[in-house]
C-alpha cells in the first residue's frame, strides 16, 4: 500500500519540478519577529497592502467515539501593511453540518495581534467574544474571528482546528499556496494512513520550493499501521492578481486537491473508488438521467419526419433540427448535464442546457444522425483534468456528429448561435465524448471569430465639427453578443447605452439591421455630429482620427506572465474612416504607416494613411488569429499593444493655406 500511495504522489507531481529538501523558518505561535513589525513594505511587491509572512496546514487522520475524522490544523501569520488590508484581522470559515452528529467541529482557536507602539511591542489577546458562531442558511455555518486592535503595522497570528468526519465526498481540503497577497512561506502537511489511497492533483504555474515524502509509523484509534508523511513548501509565492484574459482563477492558482482513490481496511475487501473515463463513459451511459433519456425518443418520431420531408441536404437538416430545439424550449439561463424526463421538457417548453442539448441529441437520432453527447466544463468552471476522471468537473453538455472526419459540436440554447458554434463559456479546451464504443476526448475549437468591422465617411468644417455616418457591423461572436444585447435592450435602450458609450456623439438617426437573422452581420447604422475629436488652435487643426475606436489601454499590465492569454477566439478588428477635410486646409503631420506581425505570424496590426486630394482615409486592422497565446509569448502580445495603443493616439495635423 505505501509503495501504491507513492507510486499515486509520484505520478500526480509530473506536472511539477522537484525540489530539494530545505530548511524551514522556526515560527511559534504567540511569538514575534521584530523585522516584521518593523516592516513598512514588502521588498518583493512594493504595491503589496499586506503579505502572509506563513501560511501553515497539518491534515491527520484520527479515530474518536467510533468515528474516523481528518484532523486540520492552520497557523497564520500576516503583516499589514496598508489600511486597505484591515480586513485580513475577521477571519471567516463555513463549516458543514452532516446530521446525526456528524458535524465539522472547529476548536482550539487562538489568535494574537502584535503592534509596535512607541517602540514597544504591545501584544493582544484573542477573547472568546471575539468569536461568533453564526448559521447561514441550511446545514451551513459560519464562524467569524474577529482579532483585537489591527490597524496599519499589525502583526496578526492565529490557529484553530477543524475536524471533519470521514466519508466518501469528504476529502481533506484543498490548500492553496497562493492568495489576492504575497506569501512569504506556505507549507502544508499531510499523513495518511495505508488504509486510504488519494490521488493528490496539483495544478498552478509555480514550482515546489521543497518537497519531502517518507514512510511513517501511525495509529487510527486501535490500529497501528505504517503511512505516508507528505509536505510540500512554496516560498514567495507571488499575489495571485485577476489578470485579462484567463478563464477560471482556479485554472492558474497553485493548489493541491485530494480525490479519494481506494479503502483497504482489515479483514474488508478494497473499495477502489478511483474512475477512469472507460468507467466515466459507462456510468453516463447508464445513468438514466442521462443514457437513459436518449434512449425514449419515440416523442420525437413526427418531428424528425417533417424535417426529413423538408430538407433533404444534411447541412439544412442540422440546421433544421437545431431550429427546432430552439423554438419549442426556452432555456432557463442554468447550465447543466442531465435531464429527469425529455418528453415532459418539450411539453413544458423550458429546460437547462442539459435538457435542451439532451434533446437535440435525441432529435438528431430519430432524423438518422450518429449523435451523442460531450461532456465539457466551462469556462467559469475550470478546465477537466484529462489525465484523472472527476465527474464533479463536468457541469454541461453538448450534442456531437462526425462530419467529414471532423468533429462537430452543436448547441440549441441560444437562438442565435449559428451551427457548430458553441457560447463563448464553453470555449474551454476539451470534453469528452460519452459514445458507446468511441469514448474519446473531443479538442473544443471555435468555429468562428469575433469579428467587428467600423467605418465613418465623415465631413469636416472649419471649427473642427465632425459630420456624416458611422456603420459598426458585428459578426461571428461580435454578432453574438450584439443580437443577444439588442433582444434583451430593444431599440430604444440600445440607443440610448450608444449615446452614454459615445458621450460627444449626436445622434441624429439610427437604424439597426439584421438584428435577428441567423446568418448575416449585424449592423447599427448611425448618422452623427461628433465634437471632441478636433482641436482647433489657431489656423491649425489636430485630428484624432481613431475618434473613440482607438485602444487606449493595454490590458497586459503585469510584468511577466505564467499562464497564458485565453481570449476564447480568434479577434479581427477593422476600423476605417474617410474624412473629407476643408477647403483652404493642406496636412501637414500624419502618422507613419505601421505593419506589425507577431511571432509565427499569430497575429497582426497594419495602420494606413492615405490622401486623395481633400480626402484622407485612415485603416486601422487588428488580427489575433489564434485564440489561446503561451506565457512565453506574452513580451511579444505586451510590445504589441503597447505599439499599437501608441499609434491609435497619433494626430493628424492640419494648417490653413
């Protein structure tokens, strides 16, 4: 069993490099080290408002009135830094309650607060009616600790113990090595008993300072058996900071989960509770909420002969079929992977995404499709893990067919979803395709772009008034997102959000076409007077010819990146406007045209200038071509806004014969 559990650990750390063992700070709780309180900064991260100078996590397992329990202690020490860290001294936890008394208990709570006033050390104690017990709704509570006197310059250190009873679902805690503030030293422990085997999941873009495993001697209640010890340190972990472009903060954070794979307790046959996905496949398929549900679909015999009667190409069949789907349930904005009874939600007319792309799967199979479901995670769910089978990292569903050799994806919960596009959240690497003999994982590719295309044919007079039309056309996932705003807005407030978007705009007409075909762009069509974007300064005038279109911003703000950019699709952005200029005016600066290309040409940005007598057209095109870039390419992505954003805001100058 130990070599099992080693050999579990061994294969769940490829992810990560090794460290050797290293030496550990001696932190005692209730003591304090000088240099923290007189800390005014944190050299690493200057922008820092506090920093955990140790976060410190023993999990055990224990056997007490008959019960198995894991065993957490925490230790915390943070410095504070900034008043807007005062809220680190309110330490709040939820704890469960599973009925008949087995109930997560929490005791031995502790804490101090150290300030330097004066230059004296002021120590103050935790007292119990700082300690609140509060019940949150259903089997949850909460306790809150409230710490004495934190203000700018505190020292708070704190510990408790949380025990848990052993079940199947209960596994020890994830820990997490990394938070919103820097951390100075995460270390965390583990002993688990030979009894119990966990696959031990470790994900996040940061190294293991330290590492150590080795075989132990341990007791459960009148048991005495041999283990394994674990602890895995991470030093100066960076502040883990929201950055643009990323899907789940769990995706990048650097964390362990425990997954319970097997039990082998004495005189009992082995429990394995581990799944792989040939398991994973046969359980869906089985599962009668899900399998089941495709396999009663004589519901749907009329509706598959008229489509077939209809359409006879199989592209308008798809087409067709999804159509279907669409108009007869109305998705209820919840995601999902089952559905208790397909034939009632066609009645009913409403459903989750799990009913909904159910049902298509159905329909598809009575029109004489090969269809099945895939099984994804989205994007605000995290990402699956392919190399382990978790269920729980599953949370909606989609309908699959074969085409051509390619792979096809097809959802029906939104009207304007166009076939083989999926919503944007689902865009989130890979699923699995739940088939009764070619369970495999599935590759989730976009299909299309966002695409945005804007032009201006605008007149300018003497004082600098701007006057004519501006067209914004939106397609692919640009159109997307637009139908979807227009449906929920309606005329009137989607004109209105144009003129707060575009404050100096006038508005004077404004039509909105294609707002609900399927297949073509949509496009708002304005006829506008614009101020704001001339500055007249004697007989000279400057032209800020990206109007309001321009970026100004670089969103790639930190100085390296460890996880890649995720925009979710591939982005083509084109702008162009002609601008007739005044009589009597010549030009006199206009910016230099540009063409930048990205490594692999994975991307390009062109800027042109060009005068045709009193005319002058500036194009600017921006292009991501692919839609998930690698920390490594990050410098390059970073330069290129930088560059780009540096343009846009170039003038052109104008002076008067």
């Amino acid at each position: 069993m130990k070599k099992t559990v080693l050999l579990l650990w061994l294969v769940c750390c490829t992810n990560l490099l090794y460290a050797q063992k290293i030496a550990l700070p001696k932190i005692k709780f209730g003591e304090f080290n000088m240099a923290d309180l007189e800390m005014k900064s944190y050299e690493s991260d200057s922008t820092a408002d506090a920093i955990v100078l140790y976060d410190y996590g023993q999990t055990t397992f224990e056997a007490k009135g008959g019960m198995i329990y894991t065993h957490f202690v925490y230790h915390g020490r943070k410095k504070i830094l900034k008043k807007s860290a005062l809220d680190l001294g309110t330490i709040s936890m939820q704890l469960l309650k599973f009925g008949y008394e087995k109930d997560q208990l929490i005791s031995d709570i502790k804490g101090f607060t150290f300030n330097l006033e004066n230059g004296e050390v002021k120590k103050e104690k935790l007292n119990k009616e700082s300690i609140f017990l509060e019940k949150i709704v259903g089997d949850v509570q909460n306790v809150k600790i409230t710490l004495p006197n934190v203000k700018e310059g505190s020292v708070i250190d704190y510990t408790y113990t949380i025990d848990t009873p052993f079940s199947l679902s209960n596994n020890p805690s994830t820990w997490t090595f990394q938070g919103e503030r820097p951390v100075k030293w995460s270390v965390y422990e583990i002993s688990i008993p030979s009894y119990f085997t966990y696959r031990l999941l470790m994900s996040g873009y940061l190294q293991l300072s330290g590492n150590e495993v080795e075989p132990v001697n341990l007791s459960l209640g009148s048991y005495e058996t041999n283990g394994l010890f674990q602890r895995f340190i991470v030093k100066d972990a960076p502040a883990f900071r929201k950055e643009a472009f990323i899907t789940s903060a769990g995706d990048y954070i650097s964390k362990i989960d425990f997954e319970l794979a097997s039990v082998v307790w004495p005189n009992v046959l082995v429990k394995d509770f581990s799944l792989d996905y040939t398991a994973l496949n046969k359980t869906m398929l089985e599962n009668q909420s899900f399998g089941g549900q495709l396999k009663r679909t004589g519901f749907l015999e009329d509706a598959a002969k008229e489509i077939k009667s209809k359409h006879s190409d199989s592209t308008a069949r798809l087409k067709a079929a999804c159509e279907f789907v669409r108009k007869n349930v109305k998705w209820n904005e919840s995601y999902g992977l089952y559905a208790n009874n397909l034939k009632k939600v066609l009645e009913t007319h409403k459903g989750d995404a799990g009913d909904i792309n159910l049902l298509l799967v159905a329909l598809l199979r009575e029109i004489g499709f090969d269809a099945n479901p895939v099984i994804l995670s989205t994007r605000g769910h995290g990402k699956i893990h392919e190399q382990y089978a978790l269920m729980k990292r599953f949370n909606y569903v989609v309908a699959h067919i074969e085409r051509n050799g390619k792979d096809l994806l097809l959802d029906a919960t939104d009207e304007y979803l166009r076939l083989g596009m999926l919503p944007m959240d689902c865009l989130n690497g890979s699923g699995w395709l739940v088939h009764p003999t070619k369970g495999r994982f599935v590759t989730i590719i976009p299909v299309e772009k966002d695409v945005e295309f804007k032009k201006a044919s605008l007149v300018l007079d003497e004082e600098g008034e701007l006057k004519g039309s501006i067209l914004k056309s939106y397609a692919g996932y640009g159109a997307l997102s637009a139908k979807k705003e227009f449906k929920e807005k309606g005329y009137e407030k989607y004109l209105e959000e144009a003129r707060k978007d575009n404050a100096t705009w006038t508005i004077e007409k404004a039509d909105y076409v294609n707002t609900t075909e399927l297949e073509a762009p949509m496009e708002a069509q304005y006829q506008v007077t614009l101020s704001d974007y001339v500055t007249k300064a004697g007989n000279m005038l400057y032209l800020k010819p990206m109007l309001s279109e321009g970026q100004t911003e670089n969103l790639l703000k930190a100085k390296e990146r460890l996880y890649p950019i995720d925009f979710a699709f591939p982005i083509e952005e084109t702008f162009m406007a002609t601008y007739e200029l005044p009589k009597g005016y010549s030009v006199v600066e206009i910016p230099k045209n540009i063409s930048l290309n990205l490594p692999e040409s994975s991307g390009k940005f062109t800027y042109l200038v060009a005068i045709n007598d009193n005319k002058l057209t500036v194009t600017s095109r921006i292009q991501f071509r692919k839609s998930l870039y690698f920390a490594g390419e990050y410098p390059f992505l970073q330069e290129f806004f930088d560059k780009m954003i540096a343009k846009h805001n170039e003038q052109i100058v104008l002076k008067k014969n």
